[in-house]
C-alpha cells in the first residue's frame, strides 16, 4: 500500500516558519500542524536562505532577491536589444 504525498502551500509553510520563529520550539508546532520536524527543519533553513522568495510554484527556480533582479534586467536589456533592432531595419 502506498502512502500519498501531501502537498503544502506557500502560505501555510511561510506560516509555519513564522510560528516555529515566534515560539522558539520547532517540535511543538510541528506537532501542532501535523506537519514532520524534519520537514519543519528545512523549511526554516530554506525561508532563511531565500526569504520571500522561498517556497516557489512547481516549475519554478528559488531565487534570492539578487537574483531575481538580475532576471529582471536581463529581460528588460533584451527588450531594449528587440526594439532597437526592429527601428534599424526600418
């Protein structure tokens, strides 16, 4: 028989690392939640080597906030790229 995987949201893992924080005791709100201690474990770690930015969608890259703006110029410089080559073939 297999066991089903559960899946969590972003914001109920967010919430879980803010009350691990807040209550100083990660055993306790695990068992609270329901949620393994283990698994409580790396949540924390990956909300604080990403902060907002952890616990993305399926398909899509953690990044830190560096990043994320690094990603964001680089599309907007190939925008730029794109439009100036279509007003020189003009």
């Amino acid at each position: 028989m297999s066991r089903t995987r559960k899946n969590y949201t972003t914001a109920f893992k967010q919430k879980a690392v803010e009350l691990s924080h807040a209550k100083g005791n990660v055993e306790q709100v695990s068992r609270e939640l329901g949620v393994y201690s283990s698994l409580r474990h790396c949540w924390r770690k990956e909300f604080s080597k990403y902060g907002k930015n952890s616990f993305p969608d399926r398909g899509k890259a953690k990044l830190t906030g560096e990043q994320r703006e690094i990603a964001v110029l680089k599309k907007q410089l190939k925008d730029v790229a794109l439009e100036n080559d279509c007003v020189v073939l003009k």
